[in-house]
C-alpha cells in the first residue's frame, strides 16, 4: 500500500546529542559509528574484482590490501558515519542507541569524523592509480549524495538503494579488476559487476524494512514505506533472481556451461529462502540477509573466476 501523506525534514533543526563541545568520543564509539560489520560486503566484491582479472595475486599484494583497506574501512566506514549523521533524527525514533542519537558521539563529531575519513580515503587511494582514485571519488561522491542535502538519495528508495548498490558491489568489484590490470576492465568484467549491482538493489531494499515507523514519521520514501512491507519485498525477491538469471544466460553464451548452472542452482535455492521470506518478510529479512544473500555473494565469486579462467 502506498504511503500519501509525508512529513518534511529541517535538517538545521535537528537536535545535536546533549554533550559538551569539545569532550571527545571514545574509539570504541568511533569504531561503532564506522560500522565494521558492513565492510564485508564491499570487501567481498573487491576481492571479485581482483579474482575476475585473471592476474596472479602474489603480484599485487601491496595493491590488494590497500584495496581492501579502501573499500572496506575507509570507503565503506566513511558512507555508514555520513548517513548516521544525517541519520540521526530518523536514528531517535527507530534506534536511539546508537551512537549520535544516544550521545556517546558528542556535538557535531559524527559529521567531523565523516569528513576526516573521507580525506583519508583518498589519500588510501593515491597509490592505486588513477583507476583505484578515480573509483574511490566516485563512491565517496555516492556516499555524500545518498545521505547530505541537496541531493538525499536515500530520501527515495528507488534512487538511495541504486546508489548504495553500485557501491557496495559494482564500483569496488570494478576498482578490484582495475587496479589489477592497471586498466579499465574487460567488458564481460563490467557487465557482470553491473549485473550483481543491479541485484543488490534487493538486497538494499530488504535492509530499510527494520526502519518503517522512522522513514513514514520522517518523510523518507524508502520502498517499504512507499510500496508497503510485503510488496516491497516481492520486488526485492524479483530484482535479486533476474539479475542472477541474466548471468546465468550470460555464461551460457560464452560456453561456460558448468559456471552457469552453479549459478542456477544457487539461485533455486535461493528461491526456496525467498518463499519463507515472503511469508514474514520483515521478521525475516535479517535470516535472509544470512542465507539467502549470502547464496547471492558465493555467485559473484563464481562469476569472477570464470572470468578469470577467459574464454568471454
């Protein structure tokens, strides 16, 4: 069911955690508003990247682990500590324990601590090239335009969850194949990290079902709010299996047979988690994210070594 009536954001009026400028926040607080266990995601597609470009890895160590630092600490760190802060009135109602709204972030830390990570992401980027920088511009661009005004992305689910998609999946799998060859990648490179980005638009969507209540009582029109729960989750259900179908075809018509129907039987069984999703799909977006999607990410790993093996 659709949502007709929103109510508008004034950022400026947002209410800053009750603490004195200039105590500052605990590392374990930093670490928490940084969101380690987000990082694996984009870790993960990196490394896909970095298996599809068929380059020996002990060539590119130091190129390896600068990447995986790039897209799972700084990249990613630095996305989750921009949105908690223009999260943070949405973040009061559905979870005030964290870091800002609860006051263990004190003052305007949280939008300090973005800007200082995003700066030092690019300086983690230099080294890997004009590739490895470009990417990593890029996806800090993402970042800030998903969460910061003007732009807002994420304030329409349609638009938010393409963005946080691209970068947790496509822009480090591309940044992984890239810095490798030091070039842009292949094509069927691209067109399989695009594919599984696209995918991830589900997975993304699955994710806003835990913050309903804060998105309707706030104005953000993210898909569950627009579309309702179990609608949104039917669509989410759609675009992660057809983008999988597109690269079982895909592989199909480069003769690599074998890889296509692991794909496919990944997908069957993802198929079956998507019916008992579907049955509570908010209660169980969480044992979806733990199954199902990981089903998903065995299948880009798949995909990125018969990339590597050639032959498309």
């Amino acid at each position: 069911m659709a949502v007709s009536e929103k109510t508008s954001v004034t950022f400026e009026a947002a209410p800053l955690a009750p603490a004195h400028a200039l105590r500052l926040p605990t590392l374990k607080t930093c670490l928490e508003l940084l969101k380690p266990v987000t990082w694996f995601a984009a870790i993960w597609a990196f490394m896909c990247g970095v298996v599809s470009a068929g380059v020996p890895l002990g060539q590119r160590w130091p190129e390896i682990i600068l990447g995986v630092l790039l897209a799972g600490p700084m990249v990613c760190g630095t996305s989750q500590a921009v949105n908690d802060w223009f999260d943070r009135h949405v973040d009061a109602i559905n979870e005030p324990n964290r870091p800002i709204p609860s006051g263990r972030m004190p003052g305007r830390w949280g939008l300090y601590i973005a800007i200082i990570w995003s700066l030092a992401s690019l300086g983690v980027a230099i080294p890997l090239g004009p590739w490895g920088f470009g990417a990593a511009c890029f996806a800090l661009m993402a970042a800030w335009a998903y969460s910061a005004p003007p732009f807002r992305l994420k304030m329409n689910g349609w638009w938010g969850n393409a963005a946080v998609a691209l970068c947790y999946e496509g822009v480090p799998w591309f940044t992984g194949a890239a810095v490798m060859r030091d070039a842009l990648p292949s094509t069927p490179i691209l067109i399989v990290a695009l594919l599984y980005s696209a995918g991830a638009h589900g997975i993304m969507t699955l994710n806003d079902f835990k913050s309903v209540e804060g998105d309707l009582r706030i104005g953000i029109r993210s898909l569950p709010a627009q579309l309702g729960v179990a609608a949104a989750a039917r669509l989410a259900c759609y675009v992660m299996a057809f983008a999988q179908i597109a690269v079982i075809f895909l592989f199909l018509g480069w003769r690599h047979d074998g890889i296509a129907f692991i794909i496919l039987g990944l997908l069957i069984a993802q198929l079956f988690l998507m019916r008992r999703l579907l049955e509570q799909p908010r209660e169980r977006a969480p044992w979806y994210n733990g199954t199902g999607t990981t089903l998903y990410v065995i299948g880009m790993l798949v995909s990125a070594f018969a990339l590597a093996a050639g032959g498309v």
